[in-house]
C-alpha cells in the first residue's frame, strides 16, 4: 500500500530548462537541459520499465532512436544539483 503523500511528487518550474527533439540526419533524439551538466538519463517506456539509462555529465545527450520501439516514454534527467526534469516524448 503506498501512502497518498509518498505516491505523488510535485514537479518544479524547472521542467522548462529541459527540451527533447527529433535530429532527423542522425536518427537520434536529442535531450538538452540548456547548459546544466545532466548526471543522469532515464528513459522510461509506458509500463514503467527503465529502458535506456545513462550518466552523460555533460548539458546535452544524444539517444539513438533505432534503439527504441514505437510509443510513449518519459525522459527523466537529474542535474548536477540534483534537481529532476522530466518530459514525455513519443517515438514514432
């Protein structure tokens, strides 16, 4: 049984900082936190399973999208702060 205030974590502001968008000549989906240095990606599909997770240390993250199945995921990113940033994005 999981306690209501323990089920749900409000999510900041901060969310804008992080951007995700298609590059098309490399197949590849970018993940940009906008200059912040990303200690960890975490690609989670719509069953809650962690299908792709990396620690790039570095503002921007490149994720090759043939390594992905069609539908929809959540991109969660911790900064070096360790502030959360999340974004959903769907694969087609």
């Amino acid at each position: 049984v999981v306690k209501a205030p323990n089920a749900l974590q409000l999510v900041s502001d901060n969310n804008r900082l992080l951007k995700c968008y298609p590059v098309l000549s490399k197949n590849a989906i970018v993940v940009d936190l906008q200059g912040k240095i990303m200690t960890s990606v975490d690609l989670i599909n719509f069953q809650g399973q962690s299908v792709l997770k990396v620690k790039p240390y570095q503002s921007v993250h490149n994720i090759d999208k043939d390594r992905l199945k069609k539908g929809l995921y959540i991109v969660c990113v911790k900064d070096n702060t360790d502030n959360q940033y999340i974004q959903k994005i769907i694969v087609q």
